[in-house]
C-alpha cells in the first residue's frame, strides 16, 4: 500500500491533486517563462510612495521607469524576518519577531518569540488556521531537488564566513574575542563592552536561510558569502559563476534600514541615495556579467516591508534581459505571489501559503500586457 501511494503521489506531483500528497507543496504553477538565472534583491523599511518619484533614489526610479514596476504590491507583515521567511517559504513558521536564530540546536522543538529562533525543518505550525501545519521548507531547498544552484549574498559578512554570526561590521561579529586587543584603560573593557561597539551592518534578521536546518549545514553555510572577495557577489559575476537562483541583501547602510548613531547611516535622504548607489553598482555589475546576456534572466528589487508607516504597500520592480517596454502592473500581489512566480519560472512546486488560490502569480511583470 506503501509503495501503491507513493506512485500515485508521484503521478499526481504536477497537478493541483499534488497537495493532497505532500501538504507543504502543491502543482508547479504556471504563467513565467523559464528563466535561466534569477536575482533577487532585498531592500528594508519604505513604503511605495517614499520611493517612487523620491529624487534621493534616481537609479532605482529609472529602474521602475524602464522595466515592469508593480504599484499594488504589499508585505505581509511585520517586522522585517517574517516577510523574509515568507518570501523563500512561503510562512512565518509561526517567527513574528526579528530575534536571532538558535544556532545548531537540534534539540529546540518551542518556536517562541522570546528568545531565539528554533531551526525551522519538518512541520512548524503558523499562527494561522488557514495553515495549521506546514512543513518547515523553504525555495533553496527545492531548487536543489532539481538540480539546479543558489546562493545567498550578505554584505559585511565576516570573513570567517555566517556560521553563528548574528550581526557584525564585516570584520568584527557577535563571536569575536576581544581578550587579546582590549585597551588598557581604567576601568578595564569587558568583552560585551567592546562587542557594544560594533556597528551592526549585516544582521543575522535579513538572512532567511540561517533559521533552517537545511541553511545551518556546512554545505549551505558554504553558499553563503559576503559581496567582496574571491567568493563574493562581485567576483563571481565577474567571472560567469553565478547560481541559478541569487539573493542578494546589502547591509543595514545601504539597504535603506540604516543603523543608529551613525551620521549617514539613518533614516532619511542619504540612507536613501547610498541605497540607491549600492542598487546601481549591483545592477550594474549583473548586466555587465557574461551570463546576463545568456539565456532569459530577471532582476527583482522589492522592500520586506514600510516600517508600519502605511499600509505595508512597497515597491516592487522587475528587469529582463528579453523584456524591453516598460509596463506598470495594478494587479494585487504579496511576497507570496512573488515565492509563486520563483516557482513558476524555476518550474517547482509551489509552498504553502504560494499555493492559496488567492495568491498571484506575477505573471505579466515578466511577459508584458
């Protein structure tokens, strides 16, 4: 009978019945043409209108002038980690809070919001009736049972690379030592002291994939690195190796979060206009990439989320190489209908809440009207 199921289950796999085999996953949803190379870029904290027309961001606005932008999309939530997760899983894995994830413990069964994060694998329930179990999977995942790559691009990442590294300024992290070089001063530095010091540029919040157990092996550690380096994000688009799928997040200066204390790197126009230069130099180094020109490839930017200053309503924009009239697209979409669109043009599976029949797929940002 076993094995009776899992023909059935297998016959069944690219149709909507799919569902009914594996709960988390439903029919490969159609309307994207295949793409060959994906990448996604993440920016923080704005709404649509502090960015459409904003002139602190001239790059980004010519981005949505020229390509397909969407002026109905919104996140789903807040704050920022929930729409991360919910953009590669398709769920918030029942995660409503932006605390750092419990690194390596295979024993961590609580999802809480009081203190970190369990790795998220097999079934999580979400705080949601509409899905009260789902399984604890995310896109990286799938790409992988078919064969094909992906890779996670951090900036300020530490050398050492994003095992257990919950914030760091690219050099300094959470796991730095500072017995060797604390000053000699009166009275004497502690460790937490100097590790106050550090200014928090990558955060451990905007990285999806270490809040999984599939994230947290050495493998897929492995597949992440920082945006410098003869590993990094501007290296391998240099040289053609670049994965299938690139999710690509600058750091809190320059992905429009900015941090506190410092100068030019809080909210208002210059947090902007250095997010824009760093979209540009991004852009930029894709386009003049060998693999741009091969196959069909898109560029995604959207925001996680407004920062609770509207009604979550973001920017979200889409260039191609095969697409070249721009369009605005009105049709309403989430973070959801862009895990479902992923899908469609990587030709997966759909996930969770990717699957709800409500959920669009973004279809006409990639073909046109």
């Amino acid at each position: 009978m076993k094995h009776l199921l899992i023909k059935i289950c297998s016959a069944w796999l690219l149709t909507a019945s799919a569902s009914f085999c594996f709960a988390s996953e439903g029919a490969i949803p159609p309307g994207i043409p295949k793409l060959d190379h994906v990448f996604l870029i993440l920016l923080e904290n704005h709404s649509y209108s502090d960015i459409r027309n904003n002139v602190s961001a001239p790059f980004i606005n010519s981005m949505a002038d020229t390509g397909s932008v969407a002026t109905n999309y919104f996140a789903v939530g807040h704050p920022s980690l929930p729409n991360y997760l919910e953009i590669v899983g398709g769920s918030n894995f029942n995660v409503q809070s932006d605390n750092s994830p419990d690194w390596h413990n295979s024993g961590c069964t609580s999802f809480t919001d009081t203190g970190t994060v369990c790795p998220i694998y097999g079934t999580g329930t979400e705080n949601s009736s509409a899905t009260p179990d789902i399984a604890g999977k995310n896109i990286t995942q799938q790409l992988e049972a078919r064969n094909l790559s992906w890779k996670n691009y951090q900036q300020s990442l530490p050398l050492t690379g994003a095992d257990g590294v919950n914030y760091s300024d690219g050099f300094y992290s959470n796991l730095t030592d500072f017995s060797d070089i604390m000053p000699d001063v009166t009275p004497p530095l502690t460790n937490d002291d100097m590790l106050s010091y550090i200014v928090n540029l990558y955060a451990v919040k905007h990285n999806p994939f270490a809040y999984f157990r599939h994230g947290q092996t050495s493998d897929n550690l492995r597949r992440t690195a920082g945006f410098e380096g003869s590993n990094g994000l501007y290296a391998n688009l240099r040289s053609g190796n670049v994965a299938n799928f690139s999710f690509i997040v600058p750091n809190q200066c320059n992905d429009q979060h900015g941090v506190g204390g410092e100068t030019f790197c809080s909210y208002g126009p210059a947090l902007i206009e250095r997010s824009d230069q760093t979209v540009e130099r991004i852009v930029t180094a894709i386009k003049k990439s060998n693999i741009w020109k091969l196959g069909n490839n898109a560029i995604i930017l959207v925001w996680d989320e407004d920062d609770y200053s509207e009604s979550d309503q973001v920017l979200a924009i889409v260039k191609t190489n095969y697409l070249h009239t721009p369009y605005t697209s009105n049709t309403y979409y989430n973070h959801f209908s862009l895990l479902k669109t992923l899908e469609s043009a990587f030709r997966l599976p759909c996930l969770n809440h990717a699957c709800d029949n409500n959920v669009k797929v973004m279809r006409d940002m990639f073909t046109g009207p």
